[in-house]
C-alpha cells in the first residue's frame, strides 16, 4: 500500500520501525512535509500572539488590577505549558495533523476523539472571523470612513488564498509575520521597562506606584475579599482567549520536516512565550493604571486598534508621539497573522478527522498538499464574518464567539486526560519514556494539573 494513502493507525506501525530517518520523511495521508525547522520554531514563539496579548490585557488590567491580572496570565500560561507539554510528547511520538482527536480516540474513547475534533474545528473556525473583525476595526484608528464590508471582504478572502497555496509559502509568510510580532514585543517590553524607571521624555519614574493607588486588585459586582476575587476569575476566560491557538505548532506536527527533532525543540521554546506574555502584563500594570481614564473610556467605547492598546496608553503618558501609529499596524498584522494560523490548524483538524472516520471521508481530497475541501468548508462557515456588519447579527456572532472560550477550556482538560491515559499506558506495557522522541518533564503532575 502506498504511504501517501496511509491512515494514522498504518504510521503509527510504521514509526517502530527501525528506519527512523526514512519514517520522518514520509508524508500522512497525502500531506507534504513542507514546513521548515525555524517556521516550527517561529510557530511556537509568536504563532498565536495577536490582539489578545496587544489589547485585550487592557481589559483584563482594567476590570482586575495590575496584581490580579499578574495571576491570571500567571496561572493561565502554566496550564498551557502543562497542555503543551503533554500534547508535545505525544505528537512527537506520532507526528500527524491534526493529532488530538487522533490520540483522544486512541487512548481514551472513539467518541471523545469524535467530540473533540469538531470541539477543535469549531475553535479555530470561530476564531478566524474574530480576527477578521478585529483587522477591520483597528483600520478605523486611521479613516473611520471606510467600507467595513470592504474591509471584511479584503482581510478574510487574504487568508482564504494564502492557506490554498502550498504549506511551505505559508510557512515563509508566518515566519516573516511572525518575526515581525516578536521583535515588537520584545521591543515594546524594554520600552515599557524604560518608561517605569523614568526614561520616557516626561522624565517620570513610575515604578509601583499604581500597585499602591489605585491597588493591585480591582473589585468586581461586589466590594470586598469576594468582589477581588470575582474581578480576578471574570479575567480567565479574556486570558484564555490570548493563549489561545498555542497548540499551532502541534496542529502542524504532519507537515513538518524531520518532526522528532524539531517539535521537541518548539514545545521547549513555547516556555519562552509564555514568559513574554507574563514579563508584558507585569510591566503595563507598573506603567498604567487600572483606573486609566484613556483605557476605559477606550474600553467603555470600544476604540479600534491602538486607542486600546495598554502600550499605547503607556507610551501616550510617557510623552512620546510617533510609535502609536507603528504599533497600531503591527497590531493589525499581528491579528490577521493570528487569523491565517487559526485558519490553518482549522482545515488540518478537519482534514485529519476525515482521515481517522470522524468526518466525511470526501474531506480528505487534496491537491499539490493542500486539502482543499477542508479549507472550502472552513470558508463557508467563516463567513458568519459578515453577521458583524448589522448590529443584530453581532448579537449572535458575540454568542458564537463566546463559545470559544469555553471550548478551549474543555479541550485543554480532554488533552490532559488523554495525555494521563497514554502515559499509563506506556506504564502497564513497561515502555520507557526515554525512549520517546520527547520525554516532557514533571509528567504526571503536570497534565493532572
């Protein structure tokens, strides 16, 4: 039987083989393995970094507090490095797209695996017109006249183009985005720590003066011990959202060059995220204040782009006049980068629920790599988009969108469990990890956590 044709079960028997070098350059299904080591790497390091981490921490600052929102992308990003972590060594194991469902049915239930895959689909599928809305929008920061259709139509049917291009031009243009999104929030982080300690042009040191007035945790519906807490747990899900899409580069195990080396290297690097998003969230809630009258009256009106954006508020009070506008672009490539990804790992959760029976078998069709009955369908759906432009359809399109936040807590705990149930079986089978392409560190506690 030709490999090209082979289901996740058939690769898995043939990833024992000895010939480790000659499994690692065959394709699954009829997938190539296109994807470079450093457009893995650059997918682990800025791959899902866009307006959750550029404006919703304002939000997250202004309802909890610089302290509460410190804890809550705290605990936040080591839930991910505990997913992460699981799903990483189970991925290097078997290297296919769109592996979760694969393992869930596996090790735990065909139907978990089935409700999961569409959990998956549903969650990156959603959060492409969230992007899409989000790009439109911030173009107001510059011209609030023009066509929001426009605008909707330009950014949205962008993505549907590139992700019917070859997996290797994605790959480039993700690696160039995604350069771009880290070298702004590296930037943006010495700039932040510079105006703390009064290097701005205002000469103002700040250091933890708003941890003392206005306080580090805001109260929330009610005053007290529990309306601290009620501010510091509403924040979770808007900090959900911000790491949300952190298992791209899992989602791209199947079309990834020589996976056992460098997947291992991606989920290590993923430390290195989590950290940038913890170090900027610490030092926006030394530089501005919760009760900021820029960022709520930003919040209460829903100002597009860099109107929002904690950093530009910082940068505003710190008396310097040209990075506003610079920043609101990186913005707006920073989400429709974060868009074209979630884009992405949608048609290859799709394409490998096909491939293992948990969706039309019609799905696994695809030309020159590319699955592209998968990225019609994700298309179609995508195109609640335009529920946005009247104000009616948004109603619905908020409810659809809320959706996924919850999702992605559910599929964090099904990860996590069907991480436990692997690594029992390894156990009772007294394999050893060792032997593993990538043996996670702290395991079990980590997915019990």
């Amino acid at each position: 039987m030709d490999i090209n044709k082979k289901s996740p079960d058939e690769i898995n028997n043939d990833s024992s083989a000895e010939n480790k070098s000659d499994f690692e350059s065959r394709n699954v299904g009829t997938l190539n393995r296109k994807l470079k080591s450093r457009d893995v790497q650059f997918l682990a390091l800025s791959g899902a970094i866009g307006t959750g981490l550029f404006v919703g921490s304002g939000q997250v600052l202004s309802l909890a507090g610089p302290l509460s929102a410190f804890l809550a992308y705290s605990i936040t990003g080591f839930n991910i490095f505990c997913v992460l972590n699981s799903v990483g060594e189970m991925a290097a194991w078997l290297p296919i797209p769109g592996p979760v469902p694969i393992f869930a049915s596996r090790f735990v239930d065909p139907a978990v695996g089935f409700a999961l895959a569409w959990n998956y689909w549903y969650q990156f599928a959603i959060g492409v017109p969230i992007e899409v809305t989000v790009s439109a929008v911030i173009v107001n920061y510059w011209h609030n006249n023009v066509s929001q259709v426009g605008l909707i139509t330009l950014f949205y049917f962008s993505m549907v183009l590139l992700n019917c291009l070859p997996v290797r031009i994605y790959g480039e243009a993700e690696f160039v985005f995604g350069a771009i999104k880290l070298l702004t929030i590296v930037g943006l982080i010495i700039l932040m720590f510079v105006i703390t300690v009064g290097g701005a042009p205002n000469g103002e040191a700040i250091g933890f003066r708003y941890w003392n007035r206005p306080g580090p945790m805001n109260e929330y519906l009610r005053p007290g011990a529990m309306g601290r807490f009620l501010a510091f747990f509403k924040v979770f899900i808007t900090c959900t959202f911000s790491y949300g899409g952190s298992e791209m580069v899992v989602m791209a195990s199947g079309e990834t060059e020589n996976p056992r080396r460098n997947i291992p290297k991606a989920i290590r690097r993923v430390f290195w995220r989590i950290v940038i998003y913890i170090l900027s969230i610490f030092l926006i809630g030394l530089c501005v204040s919760s009760k900021d009258p820029d960022l709520v009256n930003a919040i209460n009106k829903s100002a597009p782009g860099a109107d929002s954006s904690p950093f530009v508020i910082a940068i505003r009070n710190g008396g310097i006049k040209i990075l506003p506008s610079i920043i609101n672009a990186v913005i707006l490539t920073s989400a429709w980068s974060s868009g074209n990804s979630l884009f992405y790992a949608a048609t290859r959760v799709l394409y490998a629920a096909a491939l293992d029976g948990k969706a039309p078998r019609i799905l696994t069709f695809e030309r020159f790599g590319v699955p592209y009955l998968c990225v019609g369908v994700t298309t179609i759906f995508g195109l609640v988009v335009y529920l946005n432009v009247s104000n009616s359809g948004s109603g619905v399109f908020f409810w659809f969108s809320n959706l996924s936040g919850v999702g992605a807590l559910i599929i964090w705990a099904s990860v996590s469990f069907t991480y436990l149930r692997f690594y029992y079986c390894l156990k009772y089978n007294n394999i050893d990890r060792n032997t593993l392409p990538y043996e996670s560190p702290m395991q079990p506690f980590l997915a019990y956590f």
